[in-house]
C-alpha cells in the first residue's frame, strides 16, 4: 500500500496560473487544485481587508472548514494570512494549521531585491507565530535556526527531509571528463565567486579541467560577472561554461557527466543539488556549514566555504584521483537512498496524525 492509499482528499490552494499543478498529479481523483486569484495581492495590512475576489475568500475558508489538516508548504500570502487571522481570532475552528519551513536565508543574508517576502516573515514572526499547530523544517539545521531567530520552541518543529527528483543509479565507475559541476542559482550566498578563485587555483595543477555553471542570476554579484570576464580576458584558453537554465533532464546528463559537482554555498535549508548529484553518482564536494553536512552525511568532502584554497584542494584532489571519484561515487548513491518521497510524505502523515486537533 502506497503513502497515497492513507489519503482520503487532497485540495491544492495555488494562485491564479495555468498549469501550476502538474497534470499528471491532477489524474488522480482524489486530487483538486483551486485557483485563487486574492493569493497574489501585496503583502500589506494597509491593503486588509480589501480582497479583489471575495467569492474565492469564502471558498478558502470552506475549504479550511472542511480540511482535517491545513499544510502550508510556502509562507502564507495575504489571502492564507486571513485563515490564520481567523483561527488567531477563534472565528475559525482549532488550529489544524502545519508550518512548513525551508530556510532562513533572508535573516541570514538580508536581500533588498525580496522585501515583501522579509515583510511578510516580519508580520508572521510579530503576529502568527502561535497559529500553526506544528512546524515542520527542511533540516535540523533549519529548526536550529527557528529556536535561534524565532525563539520558536524546540519541541513545536518537527525535522522531515526532503528528496532528489532523480532516483538513486548505480556508482559510477569510469571517469574523465575533467568537468567541474555548480548546479545554483547565482546569488552573493551561493558562493560563486569564491569557486571561480579556487578555478583560477586549479589550472595551474590541472590545465584541463572546465568549469560548468548552471544557474539563473536571480541576485546581482557583480564580482561574479566581472571575474569571469577578467580570467577569460587573461587566459582565453580557460574553460567557463555556462547555462542559465537546464531541463531536468538535461541537469542529470550534466551530473551523469561530470568528474566533481561542487557546492560551496555560505548557507542552505536543506541543499537538493547535493542530493541530485549522488543520486547520479557524481562525486561531491560541498561547504560544511548550515544543513549541508546533515544532507551529505560522510558521502562527500567537506570544505570551508570561505576559503578558496581548500576548495581548490579538494577539487584537485577528486580531479586526480580516479579511485577517490570511485569512492564518493559509492558512497553518494549510498546516501540518496537514505531519502525518497515516499519517505517523506510518510513522515508527514504521521506528525499529522499524532499532532492533529
């Protein structure tokens, strides 16, 4: 019997948008998404209570009503927030409200390209801290994080993993591409800059080796951009490839391919890329701060972000070292199996259960 088989209904709250829900999830009738259009208004009490579509208001609270368990898998938005205001009210029954909680970069790394998002865990941490009956985080790393900013207690989080989209495969054996891999997006935390220092390091011991970023900029580092073009000025022979976006299946050739996928992020909720990458096989060299050892556990090599020495040591080791690739080849394929889906959603089922009202 499938995790899926314990469920009775399944309604998806998602904003006003064509084919948010993947239709294939939507083949399964006990499966529903609800459009609403009022998720997408400004996060701002000064906008309260004005709601452009009032109808799609009531369908929410109904749908609430008729719910054993509200999961928010997102921060709430100003429609989920009236939800949460009318169960902080009492208008609503009990709280069936689960808190999902993926990181806490904004507290970390303030970015002044997502105010209305900091607004908005600004008026949850002021106003709605109370309301969920349970939070459930990405990591141990991330309720560390949550006692540490929210002064939220311990024992109000529950810690369920997440799981790669890729299926574990076999180690991989045979190697040579001389490719280093960084799957990210490009913002100031996720530590490029200081992977293109450790590459303008590692072709004085490895001349061949090339560099692919795969990533959309959705942070201006303008030390990024400027770097790149310096080390491709100065030496035109240097291999920098780069892919701003990547189909799934394209990403799992590119980790099926690659000598060593590198991830020296500064901070991270969980870290997927690093799972994806074991899954396929692809030795793995990550930062070891935040919930990147939690995720990678003794499957890859560890470095200090902030150094581009030790990353470039690392990278060179793994480039030189086909038995060592073999190794963290094993190793990675080991660990991602300790994650699925399945797991997950099991997990779930049961924090619901013993914790619902």
């Amino acid at each position: 019997m499938s995790t899926f088989d314990e469920v009775d209904e399944v309604s998806i709250i998602t904003p006003s948008a064509d084919n948010y829900v993947d239709e294939a999830i939507l083949e399964n009738q006990k499966v529903s998404a609800h459009p609403f259009r009022v998720l997408v208004s400004p996060i701002s009490f000064s906008k309260l209570p004005r709601l452009v579509h009032p109808i799609d208001f009531v369908k929410l609270v109904k749908l609430y009503k008729n719910s054993d368990v509200f999961f928010a898998l997102t921060m709430p938005t100003v429609a989920l927030y009236f939800v949460f205001l009318l169960c902080k009210l009492r208008l609503l029954p009990d709280s069936k409200i689960f808190q999902v909680l993926h990181d806490f970069a904004l507290f970390v790394y303030p970015s002044d390209s997502q105010k209305k998002l900091v607004q908005m865990l600004c008026i949850h941490e002021k106003w709605f801290l109370n309301v969920p009956t349970r939070y459930v985080a990405d990591s141990l790393a991330t309720k560390n994080d949550a006692v540490r900013f929210w002064r939220l207690a311990a024992d109000k989080i529950d810690v369920i993993h997440l799981a790669s989209f890729v299926e574990p495969r076999n180690a991989r054996t045979t190697f040579g591409s001389n490719k280093i891999l960084i799957v990210s997006d490009i913002a100031q935390r996720k530590n490029h800059v200081r992977l293109l220092e450790a590459f303008d390091l590692i072709q004085q011991e490895c001349p061949y080796a090339e560099l692919v970023i795969v990533g959309s900029v959705i942070e201006p580092v303008p030390e990024f951009e400027s770097l790149i073009a310096d080390m491709q000025a100065e030496h035109s022979h240097r291999k920098i490839t780069r892919y701003n976006h990547a189909s799934d299946q394209d990403i799992v050739y590119l980790y099926s391919e690659a000598d060593v996928f590198v991830y020296p992020s500064l901070y991270e909720g969980f870290g997927l890329p690093v799972l994806e990458a074991m899954a396929c096989g692809c030795p793995v060299i990550t930062s070891n701060v935040s919930s990147l050892p939690e995720v990678a556990g003794d499957a890859a090599i560890l470095v200090d972000p902030h150094d581009p020495k030790a990353i470039a040591r690392a990278i060179i080791a793994v480039l030189k070292d086909d038995e060592l690739k073999r190794e963290l080849s094993k190793r990675g394929v080991e660990q991602a199996k300790k994650f699925s889906w399945e797991k997950t959603a099991q997990d779930f089922l049961e924090v619901f259960d013993k914790w619902k009202s």
